[in-house]
C-alpha cells in the first residue's frame, strides 16, 4: 500500500509537471489563495508601489527617497509576476485553478547565498487548469509561462525609470541597480532548468 501511494505521488507530479503546473516538487508551498483573492492583493501591491514612487519624488532627503523607492520596486517585484502569467494566460483562453503563496519556484537561478532566503519568501504563484493547458496550442503555453518572468524583469524596472523621469533624490543609482538586477533575472531564468523560460521552451518542445 505504501509503495502504491509514493508510485502514485511521483506519477501526479510528472503529470502536473507535463500539463505546465507551476506546483514544483521542488517549491515550498505556504498555502492558497482564490484567483479573486490573489488579484486583489497583487492588484493592491501594485497600486501601494504606485504611491510608494510618487511619495519618494516629493521625499525631502535622499535617505527617504530610496527607502520609497526599494518599498515600490518590492511591491512591484512580488505583485506582478504572477498576476502577468493570469493575465496573459486568460487572454489566449488558459483556464487557472487558484495561486499559490510560496518560495521561489526557480531556486537554481540564485547563488547559494540568497537560495534559501527565495525559497522562504511568500511567492505568489499561480496553478493553471490540467484540462486547459492540454487545449492550449504550445506556443500560447509558452508565451504564458514566459510572461512572469518577463514582467519580474521589466515591470520594476519601469517603475525605477518612472521615478528618475520624476526627479526623485538618488533614482539615478536606483535604476542602474534596477537594470543590473532585472539583467540577471533574465539571464538566471534562461539558464535555469526549473525557470519560466524553461517551461516555455519545454511546451515548445525545447527542452
């Protein structure tokens, strides 16, 4: 009975792993949220990071600017990866069960130092529908999964630039360490086995 139930467990993960489940074995999952749920917050996150930027434009000192500027680029960074897989994925007809609140479901793409912080950090993610992806032509599963990371490189970063074009004190250091940081998010992805672009190329039979 014991060896039925592992056998079962390891055939559900390669199952979830082939229909595009972004459950990895590998994640730690903290708990669930509905779709409804989940866009409130991260729709709340990015509005937060929105007057988080616009406070650090009218900070009177450079210390406060920044701190305004880390918060919005915070928010902005957990807020929009996931809801950017929903976005995108709804658009081309991909159906998602709930979202997940997790660590980083990309652990390889981070040196050994920061890996255990990002796998403990609340993550959200968001699970797709078994039946849903199986519809979904490859190349629509692959512009799904590689609209998360996209939008954790990109997203933040534009709310960096909208801060320097805003004048706010010390934006300019800002946004050159928001560039460094979106570069190596792009480039951890596409070399990791476990990242989005990964699955992207997986679902067009790229691995």
């Amino acid at each position: 009975m014991h060896d039925r139930r592992r056998a079962g467990s390891i055939e559900d993960r390669m199952t979830a792993n082939m229909n595009g489940s972004n459950l990895s074995p590998r994640r730690k999952i903290f708990g669930r949220l509905s779709i409804v749920v989940g866009n409130a917050i991260q729709i709340s996150g990015v509005v937060a990071a929105y007057l988080a930027l616009a406070a650090a434009r009218s900070a009177h000192s450079i210390i406060g600017a920044v701190v305004a500027m880390v918060a919005g680029w915070i928010l902005l960074y957990f807020c929009c990866h996931a809801i950017a897989h929903w976005i995108v994925g709804r658009s081309l007809g991909i159906r998602f069960a709930f979202y997940t609140v997790g660590g980083t479901a990309n652990p390889e793409g981070w040196p050994a130092g920061l890996r255990w912080l990002f796998e403990h950090l609340p993550f959200l993610g968001v699970q797709t529908e078994k039946a849903s992806m199986q519809k979904a032509s490859p190349i629509v599963r692959a512009i799904m999964w590689s609209a998360g990371v996209t939008s954790s490189a990109f997203v933040p970063t534009l709310g960096a630039l909208w801060a320097w074009c805003s004048g706010a004190p010390g934006s300019k250091l800002f946004l050159l360490v928001a560039l460094f940081w979106a570069v190596g998010t792009l480039a951890s992805n596409w070399t990791s086995r476990a990242g989005d672009f990964s699955k992207a190329r997986r679902a067009l039979g790229n691995p």
